[in-house]
C-alpha cells in the first residue's frame, strides 16, 4: 500500500505518546521510549521549551491524540496551538476546553493553505516526518517555511536509517524485511541525516543543528527561517 494512504488510514485511532512531561514515564511512553532510545520529557525541555513563550502561535504536524499537544499548551497560556493532520482530532483534542488556544485542521494533502503566511512562531512534529517518504518532506517543509515568522524556528523528528543500523531494527521496533521493501511499500521510509538536511536547504531552510542528539534511533533537526518570503 502506497505510504501516503497508508498513513490516512492507519492513524485513525489517534496514536498516544503518553504523559511526556511526567517525571515517571506512564506505560505507553516507557514502551515508546525504548524503541526509540530517549526521553520524551528531555526531547520536550530541549527541542519544544527553548522556542515558547507565553503568546507563542505554534505550528503542530500530526498531532494524533495530543499527547505533545497538550505539553505545548501549558506553556503557551496566551498564546495559541495550531495543529494539521490527515485524521479529525478534535476526537481527542477538544478545542473547547481550550478557549481558542487550539484550533484543529484536518487535511487531506501538504499544502497547509489554512494556515496564514508569516503568522508561526515555532513548527514542531513527533513521529510524522518519518512515515512520510522524501517527496512529501519535501512538500511539507517547502509549503510550511512562509508559514513562521523571519527568524522563527522548527523542530521535527525524522526517520534515520544510519542510527537504526546502528541501534538495532528490532529494537527499534522497525521490521527489517523493510531494507528489502520500496518505500511506497513501507511505513517507515528512507531517510537519513544528509537527505534531512539537503531537502531542508532545498525548501528554503537554514539548517541550525542537523540532530540535536535526543535519540538513538531517530533525528530530530533544528531549523531556522531566515528569509522573510
Ligand atoms: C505516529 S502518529 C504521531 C502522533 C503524535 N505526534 C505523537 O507523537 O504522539 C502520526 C500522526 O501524523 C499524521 N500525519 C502523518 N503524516 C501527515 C501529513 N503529511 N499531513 C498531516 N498529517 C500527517 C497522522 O495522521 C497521525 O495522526
């Protein structure tokens, strides 16, 4: 099944990354966290907190249930989380229990059309990046950079074939029948530090840090809009 329709379907059920702010890790985060090989609540401090302030506008890809949702809006109290996904999340993330701090887009394609131009001040994503082939990273981060503001930064985590390698595929919890596979055929699509980065400056990014070094398994870059179109 081609990747892009696999991922309308497969989430329908609102993926959950637990508590990621809790001190002690509830179970669905521990068994992330395993595969993954880091700690939510340090990828929090280190790749979300730096960038808020209290009136931040923040841009999230594929929220799922919320879990890094509602991390968010405790720091933001007069400020306001915008989120897109293929799914409707207003199942799990309700906005108005927010008083228009949240405000939820289903999509059906990379375009980000709902979203003003110049008007984000930081873009975040967990577990999106990579379950979309190169093509679609591409799309993603060319059509969402005019989004930020000039100078305002992103975050995203992204699949790495090189750390997987390196940290194990069934610990990762990556089949390893998918190296056999094509990517519109698998859930889990190459990508590695140096593609991040190339498609990054091709859509217009300055990279800050290539992977800030959270995980073992995954990347996450830091990226920066310096151009004000
Ligand atoms: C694995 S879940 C991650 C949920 C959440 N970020 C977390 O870490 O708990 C991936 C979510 O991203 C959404 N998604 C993946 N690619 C997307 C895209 N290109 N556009 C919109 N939503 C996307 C899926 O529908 C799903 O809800």
């Amino acid at each position: 099944m081609p990747t892009t329709e696999w991922l309308k379907k497969e989430f329908d059920y609102g993926y959950d990354s637990g508590n990621v702010l809790g001190l002690l890790p509830n179970k669905v985060r521990r068994s992330e966290e395993k595969r993954i090989g880091g700690s939510y609540r340090r990828v929090f401090k280190q790749a979300i907190l730096p960038f808020l302030k209290p009136d931040s506008r923040v841009m999230e890809l594929g929220p799922g249930n919320g879990a890094w949702s509602r991390a968010i809006l405790q720091h933001i109290p007069n400020g306001k989380l915008i989120t897109v996904d293929y799914q409707d999340v207003t199942q799990w993330l309700d906005p108005e229990q927010f008083e228009g701090r949240l405000e939820c887009h289903q999509v059906n394609e990379n375009s980000f059309s709902c979203i003003e131009d110049g008007s984000i001040d930081f873009f975040w994503s967990m577990g999106v990046l990579c379950h979309n082939n190169q093509k679609h990273i591409g799309e993603i981060l060319r059509n969402a950079r005019p989004k930020l503001k000039p100078g305002k930064f992103a975050c995203h985590q992204y699949a790495n074939w090189d750390k997987l390698e390196q940290y194990g595929w069934r610990r990762g919890g990556v089949p390893a029948e998918f190296q056999q596979m094509a990517d519109d055929e698998i859930w889990w699509p190459r990508n590695n530090q140096m593609n991040m980065v190339s498609l990054s400056v091709d859509a217009g990014w300055t990279v800050v840090r290539p992977d800030l070094k959270l995980l073992q398994r995954d990347g996450v870059i830091q990226l920066r809009n310096a151009s004000s179109v």
